[in-house]
C-alpha cells in the first residue's frame, strides 16, 4: 500500500492551519470575554457601593428619627410627671383646706340665694357673687382636669409622633 504523502500533508496542513486558527479564536474570544467580566464585575461593584449608600443614608435618617422620638418620648414623660405632680399638690392643698374652690355665680341665676353679692373688707375676691364648693366636690373638678390634662399631652405626643413618622416617609 502506497501511502500518498502529498495527501498526508496537505491533511497535516489544514490539521495544524485549522489548530492554529481554533487557537486564536480562543485567545481572542477569551480576551473578550475576560473584558466583559471585568466590566460586569466593575458594574456589580458600582451598583453595591450605590445600594450601601442608600442604605446608610436611610440607617441615617431612621437613627435622627429614633433620636427625635426618643426625646419626645422624655419630653413627654417629663410634661405627664409635672402635671401629676401639679395635680397631687393640688388634691393635698384642698384635701387641708389650705387651698378653697370657688365658682363664679350668675346673679340672675342665685335666686332666693343668701350668698352676698360683693365681699367683705377682708375678702380677696373680686368680681361677681362666689359661692365655694364642697371640698369632695372639688376633688372630683381636679380628677377631671387631670385626666383632661393627661389627655391633651397625651395627644400632643401623638400628633408629635406622627409628623415626624409623615416626615421620614417622604
């Protein structure tokens, strides 16, 4: 058998032509995708250093949020402990009858009523008839000023709260 070796190297030829050629194919493919993995890279990395600003900015506000609260939350606690201890003297200073509660009458309203309509010369009080109310009746006007009072800060906490709230929302 007569082996054609014009054939043999002209197949060798285009072999090592087709090799050399799959080679650089791959070197060059493998540039470009080396290029874009690194531009890929570089964009994941833009976008994380960008997402982790955002995120602190937003840590940032919500820790100026909790701050504010948490001093409203003080300043409240401190109004709602000034007005009980308002109240408490209050209650003890009618409870020894150091302090009296008045009420202004209408004179039209007093009717048969022996209550004097001026003061006497040792009197404090001016304006129109008084007449001074029971000290368990006064008692019960404190307890509802109380709650009222604890009621209207109460509700000043609140509003307080949620306009701060609507302010971090936006």
């Amino acid at each position: 058998m007569v082996v054609p070796w014009k054939a043999v190297r002209a197949v060798a030829l285009v072999l090592i032509g087709a090799g050399s050629a799959w080679q650089f194919q791959d070197w060059r493919y493998g540039k470009q995708l080396a290029y874009q993995a690194r531009l890929h890279t570089e964009t994941l990395n833009q976008l994380t250093m960008a997402a982790a600003t955002a995120q602190q900015a937003e840590q940032d506000k919500r820790l100026a949020l909790e701050q504010r609260l948490a001093a409203s939350d003080k300043t409240h606690f401190e109004k709602m402990t000034n007005a009980q201890k308002d109240q408490a003297l209050l209650r003890d200073r009618l409870a020894t009858s150091d302090l009296r509660l008045s009420v202004l009458l209408d004179a039209r309203s007093a009717g048969g009523c022996s209550v004097p309509a001026t003061t006497g010369t040792g009197g404090v009080v001016h304006g129109g008839t008084r007449a001074q109310l029971d000290p368990a009746h006064a008692q019960r006007v404190i307890d509802i000023t109380d709650d009222g009072d604890q009621g209207l800060i109460a509700l000043a906490a609140c509003q307080f709260y949620v306009s701060e709230l609507s302010k971090f929302r936006q």
